[in-house]
C-alpha cells in the first residue's frame, strides 16, 4: 500500500499546477516555507475524501482497524474531541441519560451540552500516597447502573491524564448486561494493546467505542487522532453523521499522512519499539529509586501505565509548582504539568536517551538538595496541603444543558457560597471540573479555590482582579432552586 506522505510528496514534484486550494499553492510566503506547503493540498485527484472515503483513505482506516484490533476506525483530524463529542452523539439520543467519569474530559461535558444530555456521575476513588484520581471499578458502574436504570450510555477515561487503568474488560461485561455501549476515552492509551509489555487496549477489552490521541503517546503530529467503533450497539450511520458535523471540511493531508505514518511505524517495529521503551523507562525508575524524598509511582502493566512519570513531592519541602519550576527553570526539562502534589512527565517511545537521562539526573539532584533542605527545617509546611479528603462532588440543582444558556454575573468567590455555577471552574491541565454549571457552590469548595490559586496553580473559571476572585454565577432566583 502506498503511503500518503510518499504520494504527497510525489505530487510535489510532479509538475502539476495547483490551479486548487489552498491558498499558498505550495509555494512559500513570508515564514511558511515550502517544504510545508509543498505537501499541503486538498481532495484532489488520487487523494480520496476522508468524508466519504474510497480509495487509500478507507484502505488507511481499514489498517488501523487492523493494528487495534477495533471492526472499524475512522482518521480524526480535530483530535479526539472530535472522537468524542461524535461517539457520544451517535451513543445517546438527544436528551438521553448517560452516566461518565467525573474526570471526563471537557469534550464531554461539550457533547452532553450539545445533545441535552441528563447526566450522572461516577466519582473515581482517590489514590491517596499521591493524591491522584484512580481508575473506576466495576463495582462502582454496576452500583450506579443498578441506582439508575434508565441510563443509555457509560463513557469513561482510561488511562487517565496520569495514566491510572480501569479494567475495561469488567466494566464492558457490566454495561453490556443491561445491553447498552460503553465509550471509553482511550485518548492517553493509543500505544495500548500494541506490544506484549503493554496492557490491552479497551477495543480488545470490549468497548464499543474508543477514542486514541494518536498525538499524545505516540510519534505524530498534533491534532491526529483516531475513533474505533466495535459490535451492534452503535448504529454507525449516526456516527458517520457526526463526524461529518465534528470534523472539518478541510481535513489536513500533512495530519491524515501523519497518522499513516505513525500506524505504518507501529506496523512495522512496534515490538522492539515497545521492548526498548519499557527497558529505558525501567531503568530510569531502578536509578530513581535511590530518592530518599521524592517519590515516584511505580510503572504496573494493569493498572499505571508506561511513560506517564508521577513524581510525588509530598513531604519534602516543595509543591507540585515548586518542583515544575526548578526542572523547567534550573534543568531546561519542560514537565507536562504540576498539580498541588506532584509533577507529571511524559515519555513515550521515541524518547532519546538524553531524555531518559537528564531527567534522572535532576530528580536526583533535586531529591539530595532537599535531603539538606530537610535537615535544617526549610521542609516545614510546603508540599503537605491540608487534606481535602474526596474529589468535591457538587450537587447538581439544574442540568448543565440548561444552565450553560443562562444568564450570569460575576461575583466574588466569597459571595458564592449558596449560588449555582454559571461557567466551568477547573484546575488545569488536566481540566476535571470542579464545578459544571448548574452545580452548587458550597463554602468548602470556595476555600478550595482560594488555595489553589494561592498555590499559583491554573484554576480556569475564576478571574482575577484587584487581588480578588470572582467566579460566574447564575442570576436566578438562587435560594429558591435550593429550595432555601
Ligand atoms: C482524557 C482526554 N480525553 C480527550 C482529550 C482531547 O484530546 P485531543 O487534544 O486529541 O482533542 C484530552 C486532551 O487533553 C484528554 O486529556
């Protein structure tokens, strides 16, 4: 099979005029250089139409299908937001029912927006040695599809951002009693199911619908994705609909010949790729056990997943945000984010060597400054938060396909205590919600966000000014929806 960066390229140099979009004619203007429009080009002649695909588009998705063992898997261009808010259109009908992860991410909270959506909880348990979201277990759906037997669609987030795996092969056997599919975000998991050291991808486990970042874990461009579609539950008319709706018009050749590429890698070398990644990623963790503070959470092939490196300042006279700046700003190692607790850093399989090893050089460093720091009593106070017990669960007054189209106003986070949520508030990354709106706003979770942002940690939905916080809140009668 041809591969359409080879086409692209063979289009390039073959003297034909681009009397077509874009607008650049692959030619190079101002600081976009031809060797990037050169390859730039629409449905032309030969490309096919990732819309209504036919030739070597289909016969691409029909690869990766292939390689995840998925029925059937469709190229996306808008990542996988777009995987998602088309998995859960196609899922539920307007106005349905669906029970999702808390740690869902905001595309989500989007789809459910956009189809009216009723939707219930689940709350992932907290691993509390380094205070991260769990995975969810198959005790929790069934409780919650017992509790509620009129949801029509279960949606989870497995691995998570910090690369916790629920047992997808329990849960699908859950869900599919009560006959209706289950969706998982599998968004930080596309190198899953690909090498015997790395755990089954959720199509293997029996989901119905799977959503890959390909951009996130594996070598591709930003923005490539891919949506799996597995068994009968799915009428995959519907899906095809809203792909169509999600993704753009203009799919971009240069992502669509990435994503070729990056399947047509994993093809051809994923076993020794994924055997050298998990001997690198093992012996750094071996040298990072000598850290006598910082702690780091181990690589478990059921249950954490490779390359998504936890570093745990708990203890040790630093926060998340401390930690984050001293490798960025002392090592020049950019990690992917801190959190109040921990820093998260990201490897995947085509990591050098030199990553591997500067990032065990810092952490070394960085744990014997703070054995000194220790000793004299600098420790005190820093990286031992206050407990803050359970991931808040606010209680939902009006459903947030409601409330999002409400009026708001500004107010100041002292004054919110009793009012319901008119915007989303969240710490990113990685951008749970704390608060949807239409969810009401307790003292608790306003001293909760105070702290954080004391903390400099990024809470979207509270605005600063003056030294004050606000927050949007509904302008409705607010104590009589609370019933006050
Ligand atoms: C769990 C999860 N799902 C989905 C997405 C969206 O992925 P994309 O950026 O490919 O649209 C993200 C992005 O960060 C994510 O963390």
């Amino acid at each position: 099979m041809k591969h359409l960066f080879d086409m692209l390229s063979e289009n390039r140099d073959s003297g034909i005029y681009p009397y077509h979009m874009p607008g650049h004619k692959r030619r190079a203007c101002g600081k976009l250089e031809s060797g990037l429009c050169g390859i730039d080009i629409t449905e032309i002649d030969g490309f096919d139409n990732l819309h209504q695909p036919e030739g070597i588009l289909l016969d691409l998705q029909r690869k990766a299908a292939g390689l995840y063992g998925a029925e059937e898997s469709f190229y996306l261009v808008n990542g996988s937001t777009a995987g998602i808010l088309s998995a859960v259109s196609a899922a539920l009908p307007q106005g349905g029912h669906i029970l999702m992860a808390r740690n869902c991410h905001r595309s989500a909270y989007h789809a459910a927006y956009l189809r009216n959506l009723r939707v219930s909880y689940l709350y992932p348990p907290v691993l509390a040695s380094y205070d991260i979201l769990d995975g969810i277990q198959p005790r929790q759906v069934r409780e919650a599809l017992n509790a509620e037997p009129d949801i029509q669609a279960v949606l989870l987030v497995s691995p998570t951002y910090e690369g916790r795996i629920s047992e997808i092969r329990a849960i699908a056997e859950v869900v599919h009693e009560r006959g209706i599919p289950l969706i998982v975000d599998e968004a930080h998991g596309a190198h899953l199911g690909l090498a015997h050291n790395l755990h089954e991808n959720s199509c293997m486990a029996g989901a119905d619908l799977v959503v890959h970042s390909l951009h996130k874990t594996l070598p591709s461009l930003t923005q490539t994705a891919l949506l799996h579609v597995n068994g009968d539950l799915i009428d995959r008319g519907l899906l095809r609909r809203y792909l169509h709706i999600y993704q753009t018009s203009s799919p971009s050749y240069i992502l669509m010949a990435s994503i070729d590429n990056a399947m047509d890698f994993m093809e051809r070398k994923r076993q020794e790729a994924f055997e050298a990644f998990g001997k690198n990623y093992s012996e750094m963790l071996a040298e990072l056990s000598a850290c006598r503070h910082l702690r780091i959470l181990p690589w478990e092939r059921e249950r954490q997943d490779i390359g998504k490196l936890i570093v745990s300042v708990k203890g040790t006279g630093l926060s998340g945000k401390d930690l984050y700046d001293i490798l960025l700003q002392k090592y020049k190692l950019q990690p992917e984010m801190a959190a109040e607790n921990y820093v998260l850093a990201m490897f995947t399989v085509n990591d050098s060597a030199e990553g591997y090893e500067r990032m065990t050089r810092a952490l070394l460093g960085i744990d014997s400054a703070a054995d000194a720091e220790m000793q004299n009593g600098a420790a005190r106070g820093k990286g031992e938060t206050a407990e803050k017990g359970m991931f808040p669960q606010p209680v939902c007054k009006i459903p947030l396909s409601e409330a999002w189209d409400m009026k708001t106003a500004e107010t100041l986070l002292q004054e919110c205590p009793g009012r319901l949520a008119g915007e989303f508030v969240n710490l990113y990354p990685p951008g749970v919600p704390l608060l949807v709106p239409g969810e009401e706003i307790t003292q608790e979770m306003c001293s909760r966000l105070a702290d954080y942002v004391s903390q400099g940690l990024t809470v979207q939905g509270v605005c600063l000014r003056d030294d004050k916080m606000y927050i949007r809140t509904l302008m409705t009668c607010q104590r009589d929806m609370l019933g006050t």
